[in-house]
C-alpha cells in the first residue's frame, strides 16, 4: 500500500474487542485491561463486532473529552490473527474526509475539470457533504456514506434503515432535474467486495430510491479504500452497481474493473497488541 491519504495519528493502540454498549460505546482490552472507546458509527456494523477481534484505536485530539479512544479499523478474521483476514473501516467521518483528500490527489476520475471544493453546503433542506465547481461545468454535489457490509462479494448499504438517507437521495434527484451533478459517494471500507449494491433486505425503501435516483441522472461511485493500521487510502476505480449503471460522469473514464484494482491480497496485521 502507497503511502495513505488519510494516516493515522500517531498513538494508535491495537486493542482487542470485548463488546458494544448502546450505540457509542465500544469495551475493549489494551494490553489485556478494560477500556472504553467511543465509536461515531449508528449502524449495526453487522457482522463485525466479533467478541475478541483485533481493532484499531486512535487517540482523542481533544485532550478534555471524556472517552480518550476512537474506534477507527475492526480486524475480520482469526481473533488470534493468524490466517488471512482484513481490516475494515468503522469511523463514519472518514467518506467525508476521504472525498476531498482523494479529489485533492486526483483519485476521483469522475471529479476532472473541477477546481475547488466546499465542505458541508446546504441545498434546500438538506446539507450535503461536498460541492465541487469548475470553470464551465455544471456545479457536482456529493453525499458520502460509509459501507462496512458484504455479502456474496457485494458491498452494502445501509447497514441499518436510513430515513436520512432516502431523504438524501430525493434532493440528489431533484439537483440533476436543475441541470446540475449530483453524486453519491460510497466509502467501501472493506477490501472483499467486487460489486456494489443497496441492502433492500434491510431499507427497501432506500434501495428502491437508490435505484430511482439512478433512473434520474444520480451517478453512483462506489469506492474501494485500502486499510492498514498506517491509515486509510483509495482506489481510483469504482465498483460496479447490482442492478444498475451510473451514467457517465463529464471528464471521467469507466470503471477500470469491478474486482480488485491492485492491492488484491489482504494480509494479516504485523503488530498485535493486547
């Protein structure tokens, strides 16, 4: 893995997990004692939360928060970590962070032509996360969503019902019916998957607005991150939709390959605390 776009601070502890408590606490093992991290994730992390698995803690930057960890990375494979296996991404800040750092490094083929990025704008009564503009292309807005599932070698959203979501995709429609972009960017935080796709076993209703917001122009990037306890990076190419295609971006090339753009064999972490 290239050095990664996204590194870890420096303080990072591999932990052991012991269990999820409510929706933001995470009981751990650090060199075999009790802690608590805090983890930002609403989702069920379905299939994830493995009593004993690795995971990845980084530290607090707010020196006064109360919880000093934060759940970054949970190990899918021997809890003893032997064997092959992966890391998979749980912090939900990381699509929004990673948007604009891989558009900054030229990683989003879909984004060619623009010129500046802006954080969190409003359009109607949604706030998205990115607008990307460009001396005469039509403005590109972006919401990102984390992807921890799969199934069959396809990644999954969501994990959980996203009413947030659905409401999301119906503002994405109605920027394309204003003649301007309109994109979802899903963060595949797993290396498993070759193909993407809405979990209409959990929200049907959001996979049938997935689907209908492609049928009105919404394109759909779906990204492979690769994941190391140095940090985070990601691949230029994008997965393929189950069901459906983006339509093709202004300026951007086709997917390169729905499997593995390179990188292709996860390897079981090096360094095993706790």
């Amino acid at each position: 893995m290239s050095r990664p776009l996204l590194p870890f601070p420096p303080g990072c502890v591999v932990a052991r997990l012991v269990r999820r408590e409510k929706r933001f606490f995470v009981h751990v093992l650090i060199d075999g004692k009790p802690d608590v991290a805090h983890t930002n994730n609403t989702g069920s992390m379905l299939g994830l939360l493995r009593p004993g698995a690795p995971v990845l803690l980084s530290p607090a930057q707010n020196p006064d928060r109360k919880l000093r960890w934060t759940l970054e990375l949970v190990w899918c494979g021997g809890a003893s970590g032997e064997g092959r296996g992966f890391w998979a991404g749980v912090n939900t800040s990381t699509p929004n962070r990673m948007l604009e750092a891989a558009f900054r490094a030229g990683r989003l083929p879909w984004t060619a032509g623009y010129t500046a990025f802006s954080r969190e704008k409003k359009r109607g009564e949604s706030r998205l996360d990115g607008l990307f503009e460009g001396p005469g292309l039509p403005r590109l807005w972006v919401e990102c969503k984390n992807v921890t599932m799969s199934e069959d070698d396809v990644a999954l959203f969501p994990d959980a019902v996203s009413d947030r979501g659905l409401k999301h995709l119906g503002t994405l429609k109605d920027i394309v019916s204003s003649g301007e972009r309109a994109a979802m960017f899903y963060c595949v935080q797993r290396p498993d998957a070759r193909c993407f796709g809405p979990a209409d076993m959990i929200d049907p209703a959001y996979a049938a607005g997935l689907y209908d917001a492609v049928a009105h122009g919404v394109e759909v990037y779906a990204h492979l991150a690769d994941l190391s306890v140095e940090g985070i990076g990601l691949r230029s190419e994008w997965l393929r939709l189950v069901g459906g295609e983006p339509p093709a971006a202004r300026g951007a090339t086709a997917p390169l390959d729905p499997l593995f753009g390179g990188n292709d064999s996860p390897q079981t972490p090096s360094v095993w605390e706790g």
